[in-house]
C-alpha cells in the first residue's frame, strides 16, 4: 500500500519514517534505483513509501523546498544558529557565513547565543552590543547572559508550531544542550568540548528529528569551518538583508557595494547604519567566492 510520510531518522542504510496518516514510525530502506541515480535520502525529506511487509520502502521523495549540505537535512523553514561566547570563541566571519548559507536555501535564521556565563561582564556587554547589530540587520536574537533562563527557552519554543527548525552551529556551541532545557525528555548527549576534540569527533553524531511543541525540531552535528562554494558573486549582496534594504537607491542595478559611485550601501556603512564587521566580512567572502571560480 502506498503512503506518504516524512524521514525522521537515518541510521546505517534505514529511514525511519513518519506516516502522516497513522503518526506511525516505520523503518524502511530506500529502493536501489535511488542509489543509481545518486540521490540520497535526507532527513526531513517528504516520501511515497511502502509499508506492506515488516520492513518498508521507500518509493519516491517528493520534490524539496531546500536542502542543507552542513547538516544535512531537507524542507527546513527556520534554523536556530547556536552561538557560543567561548570554548569556542565568538567569530562574526563564522556567524556571517552559518547565516549566509541559510539565507541562501530561503530559510529563516535565528541566532541564540550561548556560554555567555564565561565571559567577564565586560566581555558580554561588548558581545551584546555586537549582536543588537545582527538584531538592526534583521535577525531575532536571544542574548541573554544566563542562556537557558526559562523565560527566553519558552519564547524560542513558541515559534516551532507547524515549523520544521534545525539547530546548527560549531560543534561545542551548546545545541543539544539548548535542546534538554527546551524538553527534559529529550536527554541527548552533551560533552565538554575538550573531551570531543580528544576524542576527534562530534558529540552528536546524526541529524534526527523530534516531534515537539507542535513542530519537528532537529538536532544535528556540528561542524568547525563551513564554506560559500554554492553562492555566485551576484547572489552574495542579496544574502544581506540590511543591504538588500537600501540597494534599491544604490545608482547601479546590480551593484556590488564595492567601488560603485553612488552606492547607497555605502553611504549606510558610513553613517553606521550598517556594521563595519559585516561589510569587511562581505567584501572578505567575496575575495573568497571570487578565488573559487578562478580554480575552475
Ligand atoms: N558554561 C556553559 N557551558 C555550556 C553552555 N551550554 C553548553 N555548555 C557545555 O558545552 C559543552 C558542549 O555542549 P553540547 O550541547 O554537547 O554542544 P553541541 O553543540 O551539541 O556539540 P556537537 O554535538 O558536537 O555539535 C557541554 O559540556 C555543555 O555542558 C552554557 O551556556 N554555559
Ligand atoms: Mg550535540
Ligand atoms: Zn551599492
């Protein structure tokens, strides 16, 4: 009989699939056609699927809405970038481009800040400042001190509802640990971040998905570098949600914010109503993009 569902969970050749008829979890194994033609079953992926033996197939994935490579998860409507203030450090470059990739694959990004008990009150207060710049941009940001103050953990719960969200970030962030304090029952494992890196590896391992607070929310591995490869020199300014505000007044269609005469990006950047550290990061990521495309 055939059904329709989503992926939950993928371990070692099986997708655990969500029926949307019956809430059932059924194991399945994708058909070899799949692997022939190289696509990959991904967590998140809405599929046809077979159920009429012990162990299911999966048919068809249906189209995506987007897809993330780092994770690697599909049809995602907003991911909750986990930022931590030490162990490791705040890097503005990594945040930019965590948003940037998002940004890309038209999902919404939000920033929640973590570990900020480790800084010095000084320290905080200068992180706080640099990221109500992030909030001006355009991002919703939770920058409390004490991270997982219950007040701000129920406000990020209350936008899951009919959403599917990815929590992502640098391994060590904090994002299974955000994620017991958003529910108890969760208990995912967490590991200081010394204990990973001796160990060589992330804590948590898989990309999975949870059924909570009236949406999927899902955990995922983190990652130490990430890269622009799939963005173009002309997509990279329109991943600026405080740039794309005033490139409709720059002189030129298409302008870069680079050198043009009468870019309005610019004259923004200079009365400080667009931060320095995001135009050097873009201008940097551009170089980066640019050096890419020469090597092909
Ligand atoms: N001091 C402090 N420690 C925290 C905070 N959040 C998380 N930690 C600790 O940081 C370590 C890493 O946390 P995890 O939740 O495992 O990090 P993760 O982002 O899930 O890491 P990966 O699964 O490897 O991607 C654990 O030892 C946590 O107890 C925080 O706000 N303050
Ligand atoms: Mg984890
Ligand atoms: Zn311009």
């Amino acid at each position: 009989m055939e059904k329709t569902g989503r992926i939950i969970k993928s371990i070692s050749g099986f997708y655990d699939v969500l029926d949307d008829e019956s809430e059932e979890l059924i194991r399945t194994r994708a058909r070899g056609n799949f692997r022939k033609r190289k696509i990959k079953p991904l967590v998140g992926d809405k599929v046809k699927f077979d159920a009429t033996g012990d162990l299911g197939y999966i048919l068809e994935i249906l189209p995506r809405d987007n897809s993330l490579v780092r994770p690697p998860i599909a049809n995602v409507d907003q991911a909750i970038v986990v930022t931590s203030s030490a162990e490791p450090n705040f890097s503005s470059n990594l945040l930019d481009k965590i948003l940037l990739n998002i940004e890309h694959n038209g999902i919404t990004p939000l920033i929640y800040l973590t570990k900020a008990d480790l800084l010095t009150n000084e320290q905080y207060l200068e992180l706080k400042q640099t990221l109500s710049g992030y909030h001006e941009a355009g991002y919703q940001v939770f920058d409390d001190q004490d991270s997982y103050n219950e007040k701000q953990v129920d406000k990020l719960k209350q936008t899951f509802a009919n959403k599917v969200t990815v929590f992502t970030g640098q391994s060590g962030a904090g994002k299974s640990t955000l994620l017991n304090h958003i529910d108890k029952d969760l208990g995912l494992a967490t590991a200081a971040i010394s204990q990973t890196l001796n160990r060589g590896k992330h804590t948590t391992r898989q990309v999975s998905l949870f059924d909570i607070f009236d949406g999927l929310v899902a955990d995922t591995p983190g990652f130490s570098s990430i890269d622009l490869q799939t963005i173009t020199p002309e997509e990279l300014p329109t991943l600026y949600p405080e740039f794309l505000r005033y490139s409709g007044e720059c002189q030129f269609r298409g302008c870069r914010h680079v050198n043009e005469p009468n870019c309005k990006v610019k004259e923004e950047l200079a009365e400080g109503k667009i931060m320095q550290s995001r135009y050097d990061n873009y201008l940097y990521f551009l170089n980066e993009i640019n050096s890419y495309k020469k090597r092909y």
